[in-house]
C-alpha cells in the first residue's frame, strides 16, 4: 500500500467550522485562516488515511479524473492541511494544465482555497471556554472575559 495514496488531514491545531457550502479553517499554529469551497472541503475531509485518491475521486462524483483530487491535495499540502506534504501526481502535465483541462470541464468543481493572515490579537493567547455565560465572568476568565458572553459553540464572544 504506497503511503502517498492515501492522504491524511490535518486536524489538530485547527479551529474548523463547516458551512453549508464550504468549510472554514483556522490555523492555530500559524495564524491563517482558509476557506475551502466545497470540492476542496469535500477532500480534505476524505482525507482519513484509508481513503485512497481513487475513492476520494469517486466520493467527489469524478470517476474519470483524479486530477481534481490531486490538485485539492496540493493546495491542502501548500497551506498545511495535511499531516504530511505530499507531491501531486499531475502524470506529468503542469498545474496550469491540470487546471486548465479541469476548468473546461467544469469551472464549480475546481478545487479552491483561499487564505489569508490573520492578525495577532491582543487577548488571542488567553481564550475563553465556556459553557455558560457565567463562566465567562468567573474563575479564569473573570480578568479578561468579564464583558463577553458564551457564544454557543464554547467560546466567551463580544
């Protein structure tokens, strides 16, 4: 079983929320935030390490082409999203072409990932979790998030 057929994603050191149509990732450890549209989304969480590129071909609707899978894979490998880098397997075509012969197909299956810096916050190395709003305003939080309120997903917000 070669190893660089069954790609694996990154999980930890993320802050991960799925939208209807994509998903959106937070880097922890580097601070960017990506936003996966859906083909890209649809991937990265095929991505399990028993999953081979073929599967995930067909879990994406493409039997025919993995070249959409692999170019998901190396834009998940360029921005960090996988557990290890993996080298995309384009059969000895460019990305350009890849891209090219795959947008003609079909433009919205074009795997995209936009990213971007996010700044450093003042208060990002002392986060809030909670359960409640009274969390929010006692014990370790009560310095630095007395004025927020517990947003629902576990995290004290303005």
């Amino acid at each position: 079983m070669n190893s660089s057929q069954f790609p694996i994603a990154r999980k930890s050191g993320l802050v991960i929320q799925e939208m209807p149509d994509e998903v959106l990732v937070y880097d922890l450890d580097n601070n960017k935030a990506h936003c996966l549209n859906q083909t890209a989304a649809t991937v990265w969480k095929a991505c399990d390490g028993n999953t081979s590129v073929s599967e995930i071909s067909r879990i994406c609707g493409d039997t025919g082409n993995e070249d959409l899978v692999w170019l998901a894979i190396d834009q998940l490998s360029e921005n960090n999203l996988l557990e290890k880098s993996m080298m995309a397997d384009f059969r000895g075509q460019s990305r350009r072409e890849v891209i090219k012969k795959i947008g003609l197909a079909s433009v919205v299956a074009v795997p995209i990932i936009a990213s971007l810096v996010a700044p450093k916050n003042a208060l990002a190395a002392q986060s809030c979790n909670c359960v409640n709003n009274t969390q929010c305003n006692s014990g370790p939080n009560a310095g630095h998030c007395a004025a927020l309120t517990c947003n629902g997903s576990g995290i004290c917000a303005p």
